[in-house]
C-alpha cells in the first residue's frame, strides 16, 4: 500500500476523526491523500504552535490523544512549545512532522532540522522513521505510548520518501515494547498500611493532581473523601477533579492556593498524594510542606514518587485501580475536630477581594453564576487572568478546566480553546485571557471564524503583563520593567476585522448583561473587559518561601 | 556515593542520545559511560558510573528505567560482581628504561602494545584501583597519552 494512504488508514485504525495540520514541501503527498478521507476533520491552524495547542485542548477535554501535523524545519519547530506543553502536563498527544527525504538527512538539506534530537527531552518518546516498512508498528506504538501508563506527547518525523513508499508492512494488531510496561495494580500489602495510616490519622488531607483525571477516578475520589471524611485540596491541574463546592473541598493549594488549604496542608498528620507530583509552585519551601505529616503517594509514574519529598508509603501504579483496593479498607469516621478546624480557618480566611471598581474577580464570579447550570468548558492563558479563573470559576467536573501547569505557556488558550470546542461540541466554551498572552496566538481567530467555533474569548485586560507586573510591585519595588502594556491594539476592532463580534466592557454594571450577550450569541464572540489595572492575585506564597506564610487576602 | 548502574537498552537509532541527554538534563553526575553489543546482537548493554547520593541514585535508577528503550535496569552496588575497566597508556620510555618498566608491567599483568624508539605502549585491564595505581607509577616515566573504557560490571553467579 502506498505510505501517504497506509498513514491515513493508520490514523483510522486509532480512531482519529480530528487532525490539526499545517502543509509544507514535505507533506504535499500526505496532505493529498488526508484531504480525501472524509472520516477524519482536518483543521488548519494559523500557525503550528496554535495546532499543537489545539490537539492538545482536544485530548484534555476528551481524553483522546489530540493529533497535530506539521511539515520539516520550521514548521516542525513551531510545534516544539505545544510538545513541551503537553509534555509538562501529560496530556496524550501524536504529533507528526515532515522529513527531508532519507538520503538527505544530516546535509543541512532545505528545510531539515534535526527533530528528533530536539525534542528528546521534550516528549515521552520520539521516532524518525528511516525504514518505510517501519510505518505502521511505529505510529502503533505511539498511540499506545501516548495513551497509557502516564501519558504524554509522542513525536513521529517522516522523511518524504517514506511517505511515498510503497509499503507491504500490514498495520499490527498490537505492540511489542519490552522495556515499557507500566505498573497498574498496587502492591496490597503497601494498599493495606496506607488504608491503616488512613484509619490512624486524626487529621488527613487528600492531595490530588491531574493523575486523577487522566486515570479517570474522579467517582472514587469522592467516594474515598466522603467515606473517610477526608478534606481534599487539588492541584491547578486537578481543578475539576473533585468538586469546587464540596463541604470537603479545600480548592486549590500552592503558591495561589486558598489560605485553608494551605493551612490545612500545614497542619496535617496524613498526607495523601493521588496523582500529583509535589511540583514546586504546590509545596513552596520543601523542608516547610507538611513538616508534621507522614505521606502516602499513589502515582503511575515511579520517578514522580520520592523526587522532591521522601515519601512513607510509596504506590507505584493507577490511581484508579488502587483506589479501587484501597477503599474497601478505610473505615469512616467523623474527624470532628480536624474539619472543625478547617471550617473555622474557612471562615477565617475565605477568599476575597475589594468590590470597588471592575475587579476582575467579580468577572468570574458573574460568569460562573451564569453558566453553572450549563456544560460549560473553561480555558485559560497564562497569568493572573489564569489563577482568578482557577480561585473565582468552581469547577465541579473533569475536563472542564484547561489550562497549561507545568509549562505556564503564554497563548496557549486560544488555541487549546479551539481544540476544545472542537471536541466537546455540545459545551460552552470560554477562553479567559489576559491582554499580553491572547496576543501570543492572536492569528487563531481566523481559525476560529473559519471554522464557526462558537467559543466566547473574555479578555481580563489590564493592560499589563499584570502577573510579572504583581511580582515586581512586591517585590521589586514597585519598578516595572517592561511590564506596561498601554498601548495595546484596539482588541473590538481586531476581533471584527478577523469576523468575530466584540464589545468592550468599561463598566462594573455592564458586565453581567454583556457576559448574557457572548453566551447568547450563536457564533464566538470576543469580550475587551477592562479591569482594574493593579488588583493583584491573593493570597500569594513568595517564591521558596513556606505555602503557610501567605501574604495578602489574609485579614 | 558513587554507583556502578548498568542499563540493558534495545540497540535502536538514537537510545544512546537519550541515556547521555537524561544526564545531563537531569544534571546527574556521570563519571564514565560505557556502551557496547550484548549477547543478544538486539540489545546492547550501557554501564555508567555516576555519583551522587541515594535521592539522586534512586532517580537515575528510576529515570533510566522510564526509557522506553531500558528493558532492564542493575545498580551494582549491593550485588557481588566484577568490574573491569581497560586502559591503554604510551610513555616515554628509552632503551634503557625497557627492562625495568617491563617489571612493573609484569606485576600488574600489563601487556606491551606497541613499542617505538622512546616510546611504549601499554595495555592494563583490571579494577579501577589497581589501574589508578599503574597509572602512578607510569608518572615518573612520562605519560605521553592515556585512554580508558570507563567501567564495565557482571554479576557473579547465575
Ligand atoms: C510564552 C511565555 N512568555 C513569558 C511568560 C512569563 N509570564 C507569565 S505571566 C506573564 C504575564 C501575562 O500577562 P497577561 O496575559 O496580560 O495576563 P495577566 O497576568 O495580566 O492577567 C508573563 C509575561 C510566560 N508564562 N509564557
Ligand atoms: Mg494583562
């Protein structure tokens, strides 16, 4: 079979019916067959990086390996931040890139950059396809590498004439990997003394991570919570995973964390860690996180266990298949003292902020009381925009928070929130922005308009890179280098010029009926709200400082 | 602490990359690498020396583990084996120094590779210590040039 048409029935035999693709010299012939095969939805970013974010926003919300393709070179390079992205947050991804042709491969041929090589570090696992008759196996294997055990991106390079070929190689029925067998049950008698120390504990937390959504156990976490009373604090990668309004929610902990999770963590004697790997914008100062507790770890990946803290119960494996052995063993009991406490610290520390003027807080909360009755996805750039979404929106459902963690990666809303709206067509689905990151990938409004994506972009303009600018306010007296933003463009005119509607919002009275009109709006629609310029994101942890030493939001 | 760790990897384009570019990226301390074909011509066999304490350890292990290449992973440091490593060394040597090298060579069962008209080249295998002992009585001599294989190790028994 011909390589182009074996590639297409590959993608096929994954169940890809989406693609995010960007042609180039070296992907002519593949191009020529995918735009015949009506099974699968291609979709032309305006740039690679808004492709790869795309795929990615997709497989976040769908939990499918999203699929991105671009052509040698430069096109390939323009994928390396959403590789990284998807890498840092282990999100399943397969991204394709073209390749000079085999023979010209380390000539500094046109257009050939070393792929491979630049992406080792970045991806689960990469292939340059030198063999055409290798195809098949090989783009196998990375949906299966992608997909299981802690996800991740997985970067194929197809050289031309591999593409080209004519290739007998059948497409196999499963993969042969020796060296790459995730652990998935845990080891019952660890399940057994960490059930124990759960009974033991006076005063637990459960510390989730994105691990649970990826492992789709968020049904367990609850029952675990609710069984042993256990207060649950996830992490910005974890929102959503455990309800937002739950009376054993601590919300997020961290750096922007609630001051009663952050407490709580503090002050805790247990510390449950399910799919989360003690990063350091959660644990602040190491020697200071949970200094009383003894820790129990459930992960899939055995190098996030005993990385940054030494763990006491170690559990290598699913978190949802331990969780499943792990339940039956932990008795309920009322804790009534322990979540006293967390109340009391509740009402002591709640989050809030000053009223007066357009806060961008209040955005959010008007914008999660008109949609909290609706399937409703959110995305985010990166900033403070991002950690008011995070603190202010109450996410009570998985995937319906999308935003980059691990990488903190500028303009990857917009694109993922295509993505995203491409793969949960049924949703509303908004892109919170900050004015510096939505014009990191502004040219993704041409997709959008493209291809009618009725998502509704909220742009929280300030008119500063505000997250830098509050870092140099406390910290850096008040000097801001190169933070102002106040000549931006005209956003309402760049929206409409793309062929998106757009308002601006001056005033607090004039959102709530301008956020009713975005959501009404069939089509997308684009938001300029201007927000006051210097409110800042409380409480904060100073960088390497203890998460219980807050500053700001406390009185 | 420092660990001999020996990595069995499936013998594909690149899997040396991805061993070197871990340590590095990691910023784990690696001492010598050594790489070669195992019995099995599909797989070959690298062994590190790398330092550090037992966090750090752990995680080399552990990294070099998640490779999706790595089929197998052994740290040396608590199993019975033998260690080798193999270095050749050219120093001045005259005429009339011959004999009385040649003594020390014997002593730590060296061969003689090469000889030139002032010069002798040697070979010495054997366990670190021992070479790092050659290698100083070889100094008054005159090293000219030195190369070594970094270590290798196999676990004794079955
Ligand atoms: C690609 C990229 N470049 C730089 C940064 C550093 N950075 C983090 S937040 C931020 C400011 C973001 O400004 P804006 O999008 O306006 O959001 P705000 O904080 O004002 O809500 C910057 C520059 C980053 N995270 N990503
Ligand atoms: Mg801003």
């Amino acid at each position: 079979m011909k390589g182009t048409k074996l590639f297409v029935e590959s993608l096929l035999n994954e169940n890809v019916d989406v693609v995010f693709g960007y042609p180039g010299g070296a992907l002519i012939p593949l191009f020529d067959e995918l735009v015949d095969c009506k099974k699968i939805r291609f979709i032309l970013p305006r740039h690679e990086q808004g492709g790869a974010h795309a795929a990615d926003g997709y497989a976040r919300v769908t939990g499918k390996p999203g699929v991105v393709i671009a052509t040698s070179g430069p096109g390939a390079t323009n994928l390396v931040t959403g590789i990284a992205n998807a890498y840092m947050d282990s999100i399943p991804m397969v991204a394709f890139t073209g390749q000079v042709k085999t023979n010209l491969i380390g000539n500094d041929a046109f257009q050939e950059v070393d792929l491979t090589g630049i992406t080792r570090s970045i991806c689960k696992h990469n292939y340059l396809v030198k063999n055409p008759e290798e195809m098949p196996e090989i783009i196998k294997e990375a949906f299966h590498l992608a997909t299981t055990g802690r996800p991740g991106p997985v970067v194929i390079d197809l050289p031309v004439n591999v593409t080209t070929a004519d290739i007998k190689a059948k497409i196999p029925k499963t993969v042969n990997l020796p060296g790459y067998k995730p652990n998935m049950e845990g080891n019952p008698k660890q399940v057994a003394k960490a059930a124990e120390m759960i009974n033991e504990a006076e005063r637990p937390v459960l510390y989730i991570g994105g691990g649970i959504i990826s492992s789709g156990c968020c049904d367990q976490i609850k029952t675990l919570a609710e069984k042993g009373n256990l207060p649950v604090t996830p992490t910005m990668m974890g929102l959503g995973a455990f309800p937002d309004t739950h009376k054993l929610s601590l919300n997020m902990l961290g750096m922007h964390g609630t001051a009663y999770a952050n407490y709580a963590v503090t002050h805790c004697d247990l510390l449950i860690a399910v799919g989360a790997r003690f990063d350091d914008r959660v644990t602040g100062k190491i020697e200071e996180f949970a200094p009383d507790a003894k820790i129990i770890h459930i992960d899939i990946d055995p190098t996030s266990v005993s990385k940054n803290v030494p763990v006491d119960v170690p559990l290598v494996g699913d978190a949802g298949r331990i969780l499943k052995q792990l339940i039956p063993q932990v008795k309920s009991q009322p804790r009534k003292a322990w979540l006293a406490q967390i109340d009391q610290w509740k009402k002591d520390f709640p989050l809030k902020y000053d009223e007066k003027g357009l806060k961008p807080q209040f955005v959010l909360e008007t914008l999660y009381d008109q949609t909290k009755s609706k399937k409703t996805i959110i995305c985010t750039e990166v900033g403070q925009h991002q950690m008011w979404s995070a603190l202010f929106y109450k996410f009570t459902k998985p995937r319906t928070w999308v935003s980059s963690g691990g990488l903190g990666t500028m303009g990857f809303g917009l694109p993922a929130s295509m993505g995203a709206q491409i793969g949960k067509p049924d949703h509303l689905v908004f892109n919170i922005a900050g004015d510096g990151s939505i014009q990191m990938n502004i040219q993704e409004l041409a997709t959008i308009k493209n291809n009618n994506l009725p998502v509704k972009i909220i742009i929280l303009n300030n008119h500063y890179l505000g997250m830098v600018r509050q870092w140099q306010q406390l910290f850096f007296n008040g000097k801001y280098a190169h933070t102002d933003l106040c000549d931006n463009p005209d956003f309402v005119k760049i929206s409409e010029a793309y062929g998106i509607p757009a308002m601006c919002v001056e005033k607090k009275e004039d959102v709530l009926a301008a956020l009713k009109k975005a959501i009404a709006h069939k089509g997308p629609f684009l938001l300029d709200i201007r927000v006051d310029r210097e409110e800042n994101v409380f409480p904060m942890v100073p960088a390497g400082e203890a998460i219980s030493r807050m500053i700001g939001g406390m009185a | 602490m420092r660990h001999i760790i020996s990595a069995t990897v499936q013998n594909k384009p690149g899997v040396l990359a991805r061993v070197a570019g871990l340590f590095s990226a990691r910023g784990f301390n690696i001492e010598s690498l050594a790489v070669g074909e195992t019995e099995d011509p599909t797989r070959s066999r690298m062994t590190v020396v790398v330092g550090g304490d037992e966090a750090i350890l752990e995680q080399v292990r552990k990294q070099l583990a998640k490779l999706i290449d790595t089929i197998k992973v052994q740290d040396f440091q608590t199993t019975p084996c033998v260690k080798r490593d193999l270095m050749l060394i050219k120093i001045k040597c005259p005429p009339q120094k011959r004999a009385e090298t040649m003594e020390i060579i014997n002593v730590f069962r060296g061969r003689v590779v090469d000889l030139g008209e002032k010069t002798m080249m040697i070979e010495v295998a054997g366990e670190e210590d021992k070479i790092d002992a050659f290698v100083n009585l070889m100094r008054p001599y005159g090293i000219l040039e030195m190369v070594r294989t970094g270590r290798i190790a196999m676990a004794r028994g079955e």
